[in-house]
C-alpha cells in the first residue's frame, strides 16, 4: 500500500464523506421542513382546541355570573332573615297583646253576664211562672176549640137563609 492508495482511498473517503453529509443535509432540511410543517399543523390544531375550550370556559362563565346575579350573599341572607325574624317577634307579639285583651274583655264580659244572671235569677221565678200560665191558658184554648169544632161536626147541619125578598103583592091585599 503505497501512499497513491491512501490518496485515492483517502479522496473517496472525503468525496464519499462529502457526498453524504450533502445527503444528510438535505435529507435534514426536508425532514426540518416536515418537522416544521407538522408542529404548524400540531399547533394550528391545539390553537383550535384552545379557543373551543375558551369558547366553552366563557359560557360556563357566563352562566356562572347568572347564578350569582341571582344569588342572595350570606351576609345579605342573614341579615334577611334576622330582619324577617324581628318581624315575626314583632308579629308575635301583637298577637299575645291582642290574645291577653280579647281575654279581658271575654273576662269582664263573664263577670258582667254573671252579674246580670244574678239579677235575672230574682225576677226569672217569676217569668217562669208567667210562661208556665201563657202555655197553660193557651192549651186549655186549643181543647175548647177542638171540642167546639168536634160537637159542631156532630149536629145535623141547619140552613140558614137570610131573609127572602118578599114577593109582590097586590095593593089591595097590602092595605
């Protein structure tokens, strides 16, 4: 092996070398180009995922501030409720005033009907006798008529005739 080989080994050896680092090269920037054009793609397509999510996120948003706008705080509801409560009380309590005055004045009427219960038992044996008398008188009036009516039925029937016209006489028969 003389030194004319190791140029001609040694020049394929570069122009070999050369050829394929050309290659790798190329082969490089085509799969770049491909790498490049797929992560457009990758990303194009993850762009797209993102604003549907964001798109998805607003409305949950969205209908999220609508049930708070109709939603009542905690502070607000208790102080809702304390309020509601003290009208309740308030409520209540003219309830009991008007429940002790009702009974009152159903306690002062009782006593007042007592009282003239009292004065009517003095007079009430009388107006009970009274009563007694009216039914009695009233009664025995029934049977008079009941028996009037019942001896009535039992007698022959008369005729009564009202005076008769006379008939016409002669005028010498009238003198």
């Amino acid at each position: 092996m003389s030194g004319e080989t190791e140029r001609e080994v040694s020049g394929w050896t570069t122009d070999t070398l050369k050829e394929m680092h050309d290659r790798e090269i190329g082969a490089s920037r085509r799969l770049g180009g491909v790498l490049i054009g797929s992560l457009a793609v990758i990303v194009a397509l993850g762009w797209h995922e993102i604003q549907r999510r964001l798109i998805t996120l607003n409305h949950a948003h969205e209908q999220h501030e609508d049930v708070l706008a109709r939603s009542v705080t905690s502070e607000k509801y208790e102080s809702d409720k304390k309020a509601e409560e003290t009208r309740i009380g308030a409520i209540e309590s003219r309830l009991v005033a008007s429940d002790t005055r009702e009974r009152t004045v159903a306690d002062e009427s009782a006593r007042a009907a007592g009282a003239r219960a009292e004065q009517k038992s003095d007079t009430s044996g009388v107006d009970a006798a009274r009563r007694q008398t009216i039914a009695l008188l009233i009664s025995l009036a029934a049977v008079i008529i009941t028996i009037v009516g019942l001896y009535a039925l039992r007698q022959k029937p008369t005729v009564v005739i009202p005076n008769p016209v006379p008939a016409t006489t002669t005028s010498s028969e009238g003198r």
